[in-house]
C-alpha cells in the first residue's frame, strides 16, 4: 500500500504538470487524461487500509481512531491552507479561507469537487473526512461487524442525501442532482458530498480489505504463487488496457478511473501476498526504497504541489518564472521542487503531529 500511495500522488503530480511538457499530445496521453485516477487510487486505499489498521479491538477504539484520523490528516491540511493563502497575491474572501479550513465546498455546481477548495486538490478531503467519521460511528455500533455497519451507513448516506436533494438518484460521482433553490439547514454541496456515490470507493477498498483477511492464509500457500502473479499480470494489463483507453474519464466505480484503480490495487495485494513468501532477509533495491520513500510523503506531495509550487516559483525573477514556466526544464523543476517541499514537510510537520498524535492516545513512539 505505500508503494501504491506514492504512485497515486505522482500521478495527480503529473496529471496536474503534463501541459508544461514540450510535447503535448505526449502529456495528454500519458497523464493529462487519466494522471487524476490517482485520486481514486487513494480512496480504495484508504477504505483498505482503515480496515486493516482497526483489526485488533484494542486499535479500534473510537476515540483513539478519531485522534489518529486528525492528527494525520488535518494539521498538514490546515498549514498548507494557510500557506497558500499567504502566498497568493489576490487574496480570496475570508468565507473561502475558512470554508477551506473547514473542509466546505466552496460552490453548488460541478459534482463531485464542487467548487474545488483554495487548494484546488483539497476537494478530495471532504470525503476523506466524510468516510472517517462514518467508520468513526460503525466503531461506536460494533467492532466485530464494523465492515457491514460501515459499508450500510455509506449507502444510506448516499441513498438519504441523494433523496433529500430532490433526485433524480445518480449512481455517478458527476450525476448528483444539485436543485437550483434549497432551503435545508445544510448546504446543498454539503448535501452533494454527503449523498456523492464516489464514496463506494472506500467501500471497494473495504471489501479489498475483507477478502484479503479472510483468504490471506490460503493465498500465502506456496502453491498459490504463481497462480497469485499471473492473476495481478492479468490485473495490470486490465489496467494499463483502461488508462489508454478512449472512454470519457471521470471518478467513481462506474467510470474509466475506478474501475481502473480497482483492477491496480487487486493486483498490488495479490503481488504483495506472493512476494510476502520471499526471505524477510532480501536486500532491497534502491528503487523499491524510493518508492517507499515517496509513498511516505505522498500526502504532502498530494497538498503541495498544485498551487503552492507555482506560487513559490512566481516569486522567482520574472525571466526565471517566464523560463520554468513551460517546456522540459519547467517540468522537471516543478516537480522537484515539489518533492523537496513535501519532503520537508513531511519531516518537519506531518511526522511530528503523528507522534504528537500517539502521545495522545498513549502509543510508543518510535525515535525519530
């Protein structure tokens, strides 16, 4: 799974800076299409991994979830708000400011970003938050049916608030129905996001989560080694078939880039089940480390890298902006300087608030 969030961020990454590229149908076809199906990857994962991660009772109490949900995912997000406020030249209203803090939708219209956040790929912690808070509540219910409670309140939510925005009821990330007038205490993009399908997302992550657990010790036999590679072949070349495909892209499991990340994330677990039968002893190479390395700091690179970048580049001399702001050397500088930026952050902030957040909650802390 790390190695698959570092893929995922590098994808956004590129999606977002394939324009800059000297050749452009190169980048379209590359990343400038599919390169945002990352986002989607990042949703399976986290539906995954929030399933994993909770197992054993004792790392599923409610209170201790909430604390390692903030403290992962909210300070960097806040800082990086704030930062690109400050470096922005025309600075938004203070509603925008405090609705990006918030993690509110700034419009009623364009399902599922609706309205984007100051920090344009901010859109996507919305539902990030959303999802942690129902698998928050199935904590509370029961730990032992915490995948069917979940999952149940995910479709309610979706069925409730599609219901309440009046229908007609999308199974499409970019159908929800959004009424031009509303009078509810919430506001309809709040609405959107709470009824927006792209949240079975998390819920084929769970489910990915399920059957891992429940055919793990089969699927770890010898036997099943190259049953379980020639299936995530099979799997990869789904998705590489998919990514350049001419289908309309567009998030969700019922779009190219769902469906797509589904068939990525299945063959990165059955690869992991048959590699996990190899010596614990092998070296590792230096490009499995940077992998690693860059799915450690995915997150911030997912932040910073749209917006806060350009705007730090914009600081730069005219002719030095003019120079970087098309062509290769453009390309390769803005994602290097992304990469630094995250890396810094990832050390200086999101590692010491996770520390702080199991201080919290009473878990040992690794030395840093």
């Amino acid at each position: 799974m790390q190695i698959l969030r570092g893929l995922a961020a590098v994808l956004v990454v590129l999606h977002h800076f394939n324009q800059m590229l000297p050749w452009p149908n190169v980048g379209l076809v590359l990343f400038g299409y599919d390169g945002d199906s990352g986002v989607d990857i990042f949703f399976l994962i986290s539906g995954f991994v929030m399933v994993r991660s909770t197992e054993k009772p004792e790392h599923a109490r409610p209170g201790a979830f909430v604390v390692r949900r903030f403290f992962r995912v909210v300070p960097l997000a806040e800082i990086c708000t704030l930062l690109y406020f400050l470096l922005l030249w025309g600075k938004p209203t203070l509603n925008v400011l405090l609705r990006s803090l918030c993690f509110i939708p700034l419009l009623p219209s364009d399902p599922p970003k609706f309205g984007w956040s100051l920090v344009p790929q901010m859109w996507t912690l919305s539902y990030e938050i959303v999802f942690y808070a129902l698998f928050g509540l199935a904590l509370i219910f029961c730990h032992r049916r915490r995948v069917a409670v979940v999952i149940g309140l995910i479709f309610s939510s979706i069925f409730l608030f599609q219901f309440l925005l009046g229908g007609p009821f999308s199974w499409r990330p970019d159908g929800v129905h959004l009424p031009t007038a509303h009078d509810g205490i919430l506001p309809v993009e709040v609405m959107g996001v709470l009824g927006n399908p792209i949240l079975l997302e998390f819920v084929a992550g769970i489910l990915l989560a399920w059957g891992y657990g429940k055919w793990e010790a089969l699927l770890r036999q010898p036997e099943c080694r190259l049953p379980l590679r020639l299936t995530a072949i099979v799997l990869l070349g789904a998705f590489l078939a998919i990514y350049f495909s001419p289908y309309e892209a567009g998030h969700g499991l019922l779009n190219k880039h769902g469906y797509g990340s589904v068939c990525l994330v299945t063959a990165a677990l059955l690869l992991e089940l048959s590699l996990a039968q190899q010596p614990a002893n092998q070296p590792t190479g230096p490009l499995l480390r940077i992998c690693l390395w860059l799915g450690a700091i995915s997150y911030p690179l997912y932040l910073v890298h749209l917006g806060i970048v350009g705007s730090i580049v914009g600081l730069l001399p005219t002719a030095a902006v003019r120079a970087l702001s098309t062509g290769l050397l453009g390309f390769v500088v803005f994602i290097a300087v992304s990469i630094g930026l995250a890396a810094l952050l990832h050390t200086v902030v999101e590692r010491p608030f996770l520390n702080w957040g199991k201080r919290l909650i009473g878990d040992r802390v690794p030395s840093a």
